[in-house]
C-alpha cells in the first residue's frame, strides 16, 4: 500500500481514471475493481481511521478536497470515498484492539448505515443482529460493514465482515448508480461486544477529528460530492462551448454573452459555497485543536455550509446541462450523468431542505434538538 502524502493530488491523480471508468459503474452498478484498488493504495478509503489503528487521521479540509476532486471526475467515485472514509470515524469509538484488527489489512474497506434500523438483543459478550438497512453505499467492494441498531433506548453500530451480510439487489436508481448503494441485511447474527460502537457518546479516540461531530463531518463529505460535479460540470461545458455552434447559429456558444455571464454567475457561486464551507471547518477545527468543543452554533455552522453548497452546486450543475444544449442529452456526455447524480445527492438526509429550517432555529436562537447536527 502506498498511502499518500496529499490525498487531495492523489485523488486528482485518479479523476481521470474515475471519469474514464464511469459508464461501466453506471452499467454495473458498482465501481470497477481496478478503481477501488488505486483508491484504498492512496489510503483514501481510511482517510478518517485513527492513526492508532493504521489511518490517516485526516484534517476534515483533507477529506473535504480529496473527495471533491475525486468527484470532478465521477461523483460515484467520490461519494464512495466520502461514505467509507467517515465510516472510518466509527474506529475512534472502538476499543483500540478491535479497531486495529479491522483494519489489519491496508486495503480493508469499511461501509455501511448509519441509521438504526435493525435490532440487536444482548447476549454474553455481545449481540444477536437482526435487520436490513438500505443505502449502504460501496457494500460489494467493503470488507466490513455496519447497521446502526437502537439498543435499550440508544443506538449503536454493529460491524461484522461483508460475508455476513446478505446483500439485496436494489439499487436501481436515476443518479449516483455506481455506488452500488444496495440493501443489506443481518438475521441472527452474533456481533461482539468489541465490534460494536456508540457514535452518540465520547469517542474512545482524543485526537481533535473525534471531537469533531461526526454528522457534520459526514454531511462536509456529501456536500464535497456536490462541489466536485459541480466542477466537473462547469468545466465540461467550458471545454464544449468553444467549439460548438448550435443549429441556426453563427456564433461558439463560448461567444455568446448570455452563455459568458451564465458561466460567470455559477463559477462565483459554486467558488463562493466552497469558501464558506472551508470557512466553517477551519473555525470548527480551531475548537476541536485546542479541546474547548465544537458548539452547537459551530456545529450549525458546518451543516449550513453543507447544505448550502449542495444546492449552490446542483444549481450550477443545471446551469451547465442547460447551456450545452441538446447535445447534453446524449449518454456520450458526462453533463447528463452529472445532473443526475447532482439531484441524486440532494436527496441525502444530511443536506436536504430540512437542514435550512434546523440551522434556522438555531440562528434564531430557537430551542432546538441538536443530536444530529
């Protein structure tokens, strides 16, 4: 394995090769094995994983800039990378031991749901798993995954090796296909005390990205997704409007001045978004370095500057589609790919319409239940 020294270049290495291989994802519904390999070789896949147990332990601006460059290139690529990097964070709330006996392997690849939908009963020493969780991105490349299951009132994690799970074949969706965000299902089995792990309580790890809030930090990497198509899609425009004259016309669209401000407005907004979502890392990051906590303002802070760089990226995203014509249709353009996956993120909990409403209570000094921000 060859981790890298700046996971951001490493992931702008590989763009070319994700964009190269991305209407074989979108065929199969997964990301071709050749990628995954590059992928988890650069480390990018434990960008998140304390450095205890062989990760990174990456500054969350590192996570942020790997996943949107890689994204650039295609966004299943780069949502792969968000989903099981963060899943990585998890391992700062494992016993030390268990966290470094899943990750034993350099290339291992953790994923899975966050969300508690399965059931676990207490036994000795551990848990018997029952449940089926949906949306569990990059399940047919991980090594592990994870459920989230309420158990007694709270909720907790449970990991078991990939071979466990039953992986059901539902992934068949408009944008995002080569995630390959199938079902997966446990029924009835045993999961150690060890393997399992309460994200709503104190990390077991002290370094300052345990201190960070693990949904903020999830949301950072989704709307990292929406930046990098974005990018993608801008520049894709760029380099087919200096050639193109649509039918009837005498002008490149490049020439056209109507084309020229379009292309301005949505280049300031998507540079715009990401500086406010560099913005709100950088002054979380400060609290977490020197230990005073991430407030719930702050905390408000990142989930805002997510969801507003989604939507200011989707946007610009259908800003490009629409300017390059009827050619975009054509699935020879990576632009009707973009649009797709673009809609297809914003569908994500994390970064949907309902976070402006609970940033606002917040903003507005409202009472409000911070558990997920």
């Amino acid at each position: 394995m060859t981790i890298a020294t700046d996971p951001a270049e490493a992931a702008r290495r590989l763009a070319p090769t994700a964009a190269e291989l991305a209407p074989a994802a979108e065929r199969d519904r997964q990301l071709a094995e050749p990628l995954v390999a590059a992928l988890a070789d650069a480390g990018l896949f434990r960008l998140c994983v304390p450095a205890a147990a062989g990760g990174l332990e990456a500054h969350p601006g590192t996570l942020v800039a790997a996943v949107r460059a890689l994204a650039a290139g295609d966004a299943a690529a780069g949502w792969c990378v968000a989903i099981a990097a963060t899943s990585g964070l998890v391992a700062g709330y494992l016993p030390e031991a268990a966290a470094r006996e899943i990750y034993a392997d350099p290339a291992t690849v953790v994923a899975g749901v966050f969300a508690p939908r399965g059931r676990a009963t207490p036994e000795d020493g551990g848990f018997r798993v029952s449940g089926r969780w949906p949306f569990a991105s990059g399940c047919r490349h991980a090594d592990w995954l994870m459920g989230g299951c309420v158990v007694d009132g709270g909720m907790r994690l449970m990991l078991a090796p990939a071979a466990q799970y039953t992986i059901h074949d539902t992934w068949h969706v408009m944008g995002l296909r080569g995630t390959g965000s199938h079902d997966i299902e446990l029924d009835g089995v045993f999961i150690p005390a060890e393997r399992t792990a309460d994200v709503l309580g104190d990390p077991l790890q002290s370094g300052p990205l345990y201190a960070f809030p693990l949904f903020g930090l999830l949301a950072l990497a989704i709307a990292a997704v929406s930046l990098g198509i974005a990018r993608g899609a801008l520049d894709d425009l760029i380099a087919l409007a200096g050639g193109k004259v649509p039918t009837g016309g005498k002008r490149t669209l490049a020439e056209r001045g109507t084309v020229q401000a379009e292309v301005a407005r949505a280049e300031a907004a998507v540079r715009a978004a990401s500086a406010l979502l560099d913005e709100s890392i950088g002054a979380a990051w400060e609290r977490a370095v020197a230990g005073a906590g991430v407030d719930v303002e702050q905390r408000a802070a990142l989930r805002l500057a997510a969801t507003h760089a989604t939507a200011v990226s989707t946007h610009a995203t259908d800003t490009a589609y629409t300017l390059a014509g009827g050619s975009a249709l054509y699935e020879s353009s990576p632009l009707q790919r973009r649009v797709r996956d673009a809609h297809a993120v914003t569908q994500h909990m994390l970064v949907a319409p309902a976070t402006w409403e609970l940033t606002g209570r917040v903003l507005l000094g409202m009472p409000t239940d911070a558990t997920q921000l």
